[in-house]
C-alpha cells in the first residue's frame, strides 16, 4: 500500500474533532468567514463544527455574501450536534439588529453572548476546541466584558495567572512577554521573572502542543539594535541577558537577544523553534509581514485548545463578501493538530509500568 492512500485511511478512521466556533462580532466579517470556510465540505470530515450563536444572523450574513452552498443544522445543545453536518446552537432566538460595518453595542453584546455559551460548553466537555472569531475590544466591553481580549479571558476562566499569547504559521511561532498594554507601560512590564516564565510556558507548549523535543527558542530585544551594548537602553543587559542565562540553566534553549528589525527580514528564523517578542506590535509587525493570509492567533499555557484567525473584524468590508476565510480556516486545524497532539504526547508519556501495573490489578479484580 503507497504512503498516501495509507494517509487517506488514517484520516478516514479518526474521529472528528468537536470543534466550537463563536461567532465574534456581528456586525463584522465574522459569520461571513465562517460560512466561507464551511462552505468546503472537506473540513466536515475532519471535524464537527459547532457554532454558537443563531441561525436568523447566520441567514442575514449567508443571504448578504450570496452564499448558495452553505448548509447548516439548528440544534439547542452541543450535545446534540451531528457529524458531518454545520451545527449551530441557538444561542438567541431574537432576531438581531444587524448594522454591518458599525461598531456598536449590539455586535459587542451579542459577541459576548456566542463567547459565554461557547466556553461553558468547552469546560463542561460537550466540544474539544475552541475557534474564535474576531471581537471589537470597544464594543464587547461595552456590553460588560472586563477584560482586554479573549487571551486574558480565557486564562481568568481556566485559572491560569498569565496566558502566553501565540502567533503561529507553519513552522514560524511567534510569542509575547507582553501583550495588551500601552506602549509607554512595556519597559517597567518586563521583568528578569516575566521573561523566564513566557520562556518555559513557550518551551512547554513548543514539546506539548506541537511535539518539537528540544525547542531553540530566539529572543528579541527591547531596544533598537537590541540596546547597542547599552548605548540605546540598558533593559538587555539590566533584565533580558540575565533571563535568557538562567532560562538555560533551567534547560530552556533560549539564545539572544537579536535586534527585533533585522531577526525577521534574515534567514536566522529558520534556526527556531520560536521567537519571544517583548511587546505586541514589534512580535505582530513582523509576524503579520510574512504570514497575514494564514496566520493564527494560539493562546498557549492553558488546559484548554484556543486558536483564533490573526485578524480583526474588518468593519471596513463587512458584507462586502471580499474577507478571506484562510485565517479561521488554518485557525481551525491548527487547533486540531494541537488537540491531536495533546492526545499523543500524554500516550508516549505516560508511564508504562504503571500501565502494567493498571492492567495487572485489574486482571485480578476480574478473576475474583
């Protein structure tokens, strides 16, 4: 048998992944690139979509793209979702004010209601992953949202301190030591124990959620020309140096720190694993330069499977039917292969003399 028809069986045999999807802001490009991305049925045989939200706002946004092959199934509970099919859980029943390309209180709030429903059902087991797709910070706060976006919100409710926010295309990774916070904040935000635990949080997920054995892991600097020997700031040789030196003690491969400007536009980036950046825009920049199209948004160091498309809600060419889906669609298998992952590296790792020693007592418990 060739090497691809036994991938094909594989495939073929592997259960789908239950994967929730909430709908992001509706007045943006939200639902429209959800129901681009499921438009293929090929996704459906390798997960079971589950979207929260309702299927009158699903219908506007398929009737203003004029979308004929999109399909979809109304079910109350998650649990009640079919494979092979787009499910969406009635969420709201009401029929939505829906102002396309408006940032309003309307699209915040009903944001915030797909995101409540989505993660409930994520604790309580009834999906596998979740997908998120794109909120406006402005909006969804207005209608109660305490936090500074979906990394911070997720880390509250898994009862992680401090999430590491992850931007991921193929094989480039790029990381936050800080992530939403003014400029004018960053340099007092770092600290010498700030870096050295996004630096094993990376290097945990790096093993855990993307099978890499010895991850090298590249760090930015601060400061232009990465302080140029304390010419331009003193935070690499104050702060960065010293927390790369006994993140390596600690057996974290981390080198650095390079000039953030010229790491992305050489061929350093292909010697890592990943790349720690010390603030949002300067990981961001660069990222989004080399990997806009399909680049995603992975909140690593939680329990849970978070991924989100690198965008925002584009309320610019909302209902326009012009937004790509390839950012949620590469979300959308990225957070399978990590939830996949998971599953592989807890079987290799589990001890298999307590395995043993598992079957052996329970052997026993059935000769009895």
């Amino acid at each position: 048998m060739d090497r691809r028809k036994h991938r094909e069986i594989v495939k073929s045999e592997r259960e789908p992944i239950r994967v929730g999807i909430s709908m992001g802001d509706i007045n943006g490009i939200g639902p429209e690139i959800i129901i681009k991305a499921f438009s293929d049925v090929n996704m459906l045989a390798e997960c079971t979509p589950i979207i929260y939200g309702s299927t009158k706002t699903i219908a506007f946004h398929k009737k203003t793209i004029n979308d004929e092959e999109f399909n979809y199934h109304r079910i109350e509970d998650a649990s009640k979702a079919q494979q092979g099919k787009v499910n969406i859980v009635a969420v709201w029943q009401e029929i939505v004010d829906i102002k396309l390309g408006e940032a309003n209180a309307t699209g915040g709030t009903y944001a915030l209601k797909s995101l409540e429903a989505a993660t409930k059902d994520l604790a309580s087991g009834k999906i596998d992953v979740l997908v998120t797709a794109p909120i406006s910070k402005d909006t969804i706060q207005q209608a109660g949202f305490e936090f500074q976006g979906h990394t911070e919100y997720l880390a509250d409710m898994s009862g992680v301190d401090d999430a590491l926010m992850m931007m991921v295309a193929g094989n480039l990774r790029v990381a936050l030591v800080t992530s939403h916070i003014p400029l004018n904040e960053v340099a007092t935000a770092i600290t010498k124990d700030k870096i050295i635990a996004k630096l094993k949080q990376f290097d945990a997920s790096l093993r855990k959620d993307f099978g890499i054995i010895k991850p090298r892991i590249a760090v930015l600097g601060l400061n232009p020309h990465a302080g140029e020997h304390g010419k331009l700031g003193t935070e690499e040789s104050d702060v960065i140096i010293p927390a790369i030196q006994l993140a390596n003690k600690d057996g974290v491969l981390s080198f650095g720190p390079y000039p953030a400007d010229g790491f992305f536009g050489s061929r350093m980036i292909a010697e890592f694993d990943g790349i720690l950046s010390m603030y949002h825009d300067q990981g961001l920049t660069g990222f989004k330069t080399i990997a806009f199209e399909d680049g995603v948004n992975y909140t690593a160091g939680l329990p849970i499977v978070r991924t989100s498309p690198d965008h925002g809600t584009a309320f610019d060419i909302a209902g326009k039917g012009i937004a790509s889906e390839q950012s949620i669609r590469s979300a959308i298998y990225l957070a399978m292969d990590i939830y996949r992952m998971r599953q592989f590296v807890k079987e290799i790792t589990t001890n298999p003399l307590q395995n043993m020693s598992e079957r052996r007592a329970d052997s026993g418990e059935r000769e009895r």
